[in-house]
C-alpha cells in the first residue's frame, strides 16, 4: 500500500496549455503511469492535448472523469484560486508544486479550506508533489530514482520540507536497494497544507510502510511537533535529518519557511527534540540513509 | 524585504495611521530644514535595520537648531553594530505620558494571524515576553474573517492599558490590521505606541518587514528595494534572481535546491570548514545560472575554495555537466573548484566533467569527500 495517492487515482492537471508548466510536469507524470484524466483551461474546454481531455473548470472536469486529485502548478498569482477551484469542485486530493504565494495568500486559503473543506487535502504549496513509486507520481520528482517497494521486504516512507533533500533521500535508498511505499514533500512554506504528523500518521496506519524518514529544516516548530507525536503515537521506527545547523538567525535560506525567528527554530534545538523522542537523527543525508539501512536490516 | 523606520512611518501614513511629522535626511543640511518645517523641540534618529540604536547614541533629543545640527552630525556616518548610517529620521518630538506595544505577524503553529498587545512598551517584546508574559494580551485572528471593531476592543481592554487611551489604541489596531494584511507585511509592528498627555495615540516607531512573494501587487515598494541593506555579494546575487545569504567562512556553496545548499553549508562546517555563502541556484543548472552563480562567489574574497553540490532530478546529469563545462569557458575561477555530481545519470556527467579535471577541477562521487576536500583546499591556501 501507500498513502495518499496509489494506482487508482486519478488527476486532473489544472492550467494545462501546450506550453505551461502544468503541461511539462503532468506530461512527465503521465509517462511514468499516473492516470492522468484530464486537464483544465478556461480557453481550451472541449480540445485534447496528448491525449488529455482539457475542461474550461475543475467541476466539470470531475463530472466527466471522476478525477479524485488535481495537480496545481500554476503562476504564484493564480495559485490561491486555482486550490479553492479544486476544493469548490469536491477534488480530496490537491497538489500545489507554485512557489512564491504570497504569505497572506496562503493563510487564507488554508483556513478556508479548513472550514468549507473539511475533507480536502492540500499538499504544497512549494512543494515537489508526492509518488508512491510504481504507483502514481504527482509533481516534480524524477520517477527513476524512486525505488519502488520489494516484495517481502521491509518498504520505507518519506516525509520532507525540501525538494533535493527529498530526491537525495530517494536516491540514497535506492542505491541501498530500499523501496519506498510513498515519498511526500510538504514544501517549505510557512503554512503547509499538509504538516509532518499529518504524513506521520498516515504512514503508521499504513501496514506496508515499515519505517519513515523525517527530512526538515529550520524554522518554524513542526518538527517539535512531530517529535511530541512520534513520542506519544508512533511504533514504526523514524530516522531524521535536519537541515540548517549553519544557517544564521534572521535570513531566510531560499524557502520562504526557513527562518530562524530570534532564538526559534534553530536545527540543533530541532534535532534534540527528535532524539529526546526517540529518533535516530543522521548528522548529514547520507548518514540518514545509513542509519535508515540498519533499521531495515533489522525489520527483515 | 524589511524596511527602515522612515519608510515604514510612510507605509503606515498609507493606511491612516498617525506618526508624527517629520522627514528623512542624508546630510546635515537636509535634517536642519526638516527640523524646520516641523518645529522643535525634535528627536533625531539613526536609521539602521538593527536594534538597540538608542543605547548605540543613535536617537538624541534636540530642543534647538545648535543641538539638531551637532546630533544631525554625529549620528549621520556613525556604525552601529556594522550598520552604517546613511539617513537620519527627523521628526516632531512627543511628549509621551506611556508607551505601549502592538503588532501583527502570522502564528505559523496556529496558522492564523497573531495580534500582540502590551502595556508594557517601549522595551523589546522578546524580554517582555520572557520576564513578564501575562503582560501581552494575544489575540488569534482569523484570516477569512478578520480583526471584527468588537474583538478589537475586548483585546484592547484585556491589554490593560490607560481607558482615555482605548478609543485612539482601537481606532490605530484596525488600522495597523489592515496595512498588515492588505500591505502584505510579514510583521507590522509599533513599539512604542504612545499616549500623549493630551490623549492622542500615535506610532512612534514603525517596524515593517514585507512579504517579498506578493511584490507583484505592489508597485510602490519599488522604493524600498532601492535602498534595501544589501552587502555587495548579495546585491550582484539578487541582480542575478540567484538565492543568496552571505556567510562569513572561506568554502564558497552552490548547490541547487534550498534544502541542498542549507545542507551542503553544513556538510561543509561538519567535516571543520566554514561555508563563505549559501547559493541555491534552483532545479536546473544551466551553463546561465552556473555561470553567475561563479560570478558571484568570484567576488568573495574571503573564498578559497569552492564546493559545487549538484544533485540530478529531473534535469540529468549529463545536462549538468554540459552547463558547467560551458561555465568555466566563460568565467576565470580565483579558487580551486570541487564538484559533487549526483543523482539521474550522475555517471554519463561524470564523465563529461573527466577531461577538464586537474588539481583545480577536482570531481568526486559524495558530498561528504567533496566537503572533505574542498575544506581541505580552503585550508591549503
């Protein structure tokens, strides 16, 4: 199994024209087996391209398909309302890849969804998407370096804030000959959609994921968090790696998240909340993925 | 992008907030004509993007024009803590009977916005925060709803502070809520608030920090880029839309992806260097992008050597390396250059990068030998 998306869901790529980058991603996710089943644009309702059904709104996209996830990858500007469009059309399942939403933006649109759409899952914004390997890959990770699980081993799920920290995470499995159920990035924004425990929890009720790697990074407190919940609800084994030991207090390092705010959110105070909860924290992504080989080694 | 206390009192004026009259100065000249017009006594102010300027002799009271122009003089030019003062805030002395606290940034953990609220002003928050909690009155505010004029009033009285000052300190918190929403700030911040003897409430500081993602609807903060605090590094990385913070060690870091580049300054510091810079240089790594990224380290110099940190996702690693090669034809390299290259198709790059590899080039498979050796080089020279 795996969480999230699997073989049966089916995306609709929102903004999908022959040159956006809806087109180039989905395209992409396409060839690697998702089922994409359709895609929107307000100009093209009724054409085709590839292959893909394109629809002028979301709702009339799932009337026709039954899609059940959307892929949003449209300009920052348009981002809010392309999620709420997903959201109004019932779509449980919203991945938004944009970066650069606008902070108040992206508070809005969370609490809206919180309230009017309660059943409504977003992933993002700023995030990489989500794969479960073999399976269905919604985003921007490169297909070939997600291992998918091997039968009768031990399978592994990640969780993580940052993008290449994600594909490095991937491919130090891979290489270690380890499959992954599911791999979701959560994105480096302030305000995710979709938070560590929310992935932490999925992956404990998942029987097919054995053990997590948590990827994190400065700023904030959901790392905290995630520490307080793996102490008190996780059996699975976690490893974790944080990145921003050497970032310095006030710069946000690329993502609009990773912000040391005075003394908070600093990576050492992050990595000691994980190891006071047990987890097995790497000093660097390798190190990760050694201590991650050992886990598995001892589920086998 | 924050802003200095000049600009933030004119972001403030923008949404009906009252400061006190005033004006900005770059010489001495300047800050006495301001004085002028807005009538002594006046306080003259440093304007540096860093706290503790009064304790650094950067805010002085002054009663007349002999008193303006020597202060005018001392402050304008002077280094507190690293930040040289280019400009002075002239403005209308107050006469202040107290001085609170109030702001507006987002509560990540709740993820609604947070209104804070203190009596207690004119200290920084943090400590008020630390040796006396009870005496900030928070109050959590829904975005798609709003700061409502009652909510607003229940938390000015739950602040406690003086009953003549409750009109004037509600009637300035709807107004600072909406040029924190509708201003696309990340904090907007007044600390001191203050109430005059006469009863008025009014915004002697203004602390604003914007939200850089939301530029594009704001025309008007072009001016406030132009004389952002940046030091030169950073300001050739931004004219180049590279991702940039300027660190103080001799290992100059590209990497691409922010998580990478964070990781690699850290790889960089655990095998006992010091990362000179972090550098994201995003997904791709075209010869454009790894050229100006080159550009900008070149500048350094403090960097003694550098390490590139390159993980392949969706753009391969023979893409990559074509992008670098292309790269060191156009730019001359001060230090010696040590490149990770991993990821999709990490060995067709790989092999790419083998004929133009020397003692200068030098290519190895992890991050930690590259740190390893890239430190190793810093040392060495």
């Amino acid at each position: 199994m795996s969480i999230f998306v699997d073989q049966r869901t089916k995306v609709v790529i929102q903004g999908l024209s022959p040159s956006s980058q809806g087109f180039f991603h989905g395209m992409r996710n396409k060839e690697y087996g998702t089922n994409v089943v359709a895609g929107t644009n307000p100009k093209r309702g009724g054409t085709e391209i590839e292959g893909v059904p394109v629809f002028a709104t979301v709702k009339e996209a799932v009337e026709a398909t039954g899609a059940d996830a959307a892929f949003t990858s449209v300009p920052p500007r348009f981002a809010a309302d392309a999620i709420i469009e997903a959201a109004e059309a019932r779509v449980p399942f919203i991945v938004c890849i944009s970066e650069g939403i606008p902070a108040q933006d992206e508070a809005r649109t969370y609490n809206v969804l919180r309230r009017e759409h309660p059943g409504v899952r977003l992933l993002g914004p700023n995030c990489p998407g989500i794969i479960s390997p073999g399976k269905c890959n919604i985003g921007i990770t490169a297909g070939e370096i997600a291992l998918p699980p091997i039968p009768g081993q031990p399978a592994v799920g990640i969780v993580s804030r940052s993008g290449t920290l994600t594909y490095q995470a991937l491919f130090e499995l891979k290489q270690k000959g380890i499959g992954v159920s599911t791999c979701v990035g959560i994105g480096g924004d302030p305000v995710p959609g979709t938070n560590f425990i929310d992935c932490l929890e999925a992956f404990e009720a998942d029987p097919d994921t054995r053990a997590v790697i948590m990827i994190g990074e400065i700023g904030g407190a959901e790392e905290e968090k995630a520490a307080d919940f793996i102490k008190a609800k996780m059996t699975k084994p976690v490893v974790a790696y944080i990145a921003g030991v050497t970032a310095p207090p006030g710069k946000k390092m690329g993502h609009a998240g990773a912000i040391i705010s005075g003394s908070k959110g600093t990576a050492q105070a992050k990595m000691e909340a994980l190891s006071a909860a047990g987890v097995r924290v790497g000093l660097n992504p390798t190190e990760a993925g050694e201590l991650m080989a050992d886990v598995v080694k001892s589920l086998a | 992008m924050d802003l200095f206390e000049y600009q933030g009192k004119q972001y403030f004026a923008r949404y009906g907030i009252p400061v006190s009259p005033g004006g900005v100065a770059q010489t001495v000249d300047e800050a006495l004509a301001v004085a002028e017009r807005v009538g002594y006594p006046v306080m003259v102010k440093a304007q540096v993007q860093v706290g503790g300027r009064g304790k650094a002799g950067g805010v002085k009271f002054a009663p007349d024009a002999a008193a303006a122009r020597e202060h005018a003089t001392n402050i304008l030019g002077m280094d507190i803590k690293g930040h040289l003062v280019k400009r002075v805030w002239i403005e209308h002395a107050s006469d202040i009977a107290k001085e609170y606290y109030a702001s507006f940034t987002l509560d990540r953990g709740a993820k609604l916005h947070l209104g804070m609220l203190s009596a207690a002003g004119g200290v920084e928050i943090e400590q008020v925060a630390e040796e006396n909690p009870e005496a900030i009155a928070r109050i959590a505010i829904d975005p798609v709803d709003g700061l409502t004029e009652a909510a607003c009033r229940a938390w000015v009285t739950e602040a406690h502070l003086d009953p003549e000052a409750t009109e004037g300190a509600v009637d300035i918190l709807m107004k600072l809520y909406r040029c924190y929403v509708e201003g696309d700030c990340d904090l907007a911040e007044i600390n001191p608030l203050i109430l005059t003897p006469a009863g008025q409430v009014h915004a002697l500081d203004a602390k604003v920090s914007l939200d850089n993602s939301a530029a594009f609807r704001h025309p008007e903060w072009d001016e406030f880029s132009a004389t952002e605090e940046l030091d030169e590094r950073e300001q050739l990385a931004k004219s180049k839309h590279l991702q940039y913070v300027g660190l103080d060690g001799t290992v100059g870091v590209i990497a691409n992806g922010a998580g990478l580049a964070m990781s690699t300054c850290d790889v960089v510091n655990q095998v006992g260097g010091q990362p000179a810079n972090f550098l994201d240089i995003g997904g791709g790594a075209s010869a454009d992008v790894m050229a100006a990224a080159l550009d900008v380290i070149n500048s350094d110099d403090n960097v003694r050597a550098i390490f590139i940190n390159i993980f392949g996702g969706i753009t391969r690693g023979e893409e990559v390396a074509n992008g670098i090669v292309q790269a060191m034809d156009r730019v001359s390299i001060k230090a010696p250059i040590v490149i990770r290259l991993d990821g999709t198709n990490a060995a067709e790059g790989r092999a790419i990068l083998a004929p133009i590899e020397s003692d200068r080039f030098i290519s190895k498979p992890t991050m930690l030998e590259a740190a390893r050796t890239a430190v190793e080089l810093a040392g060495r020279s």
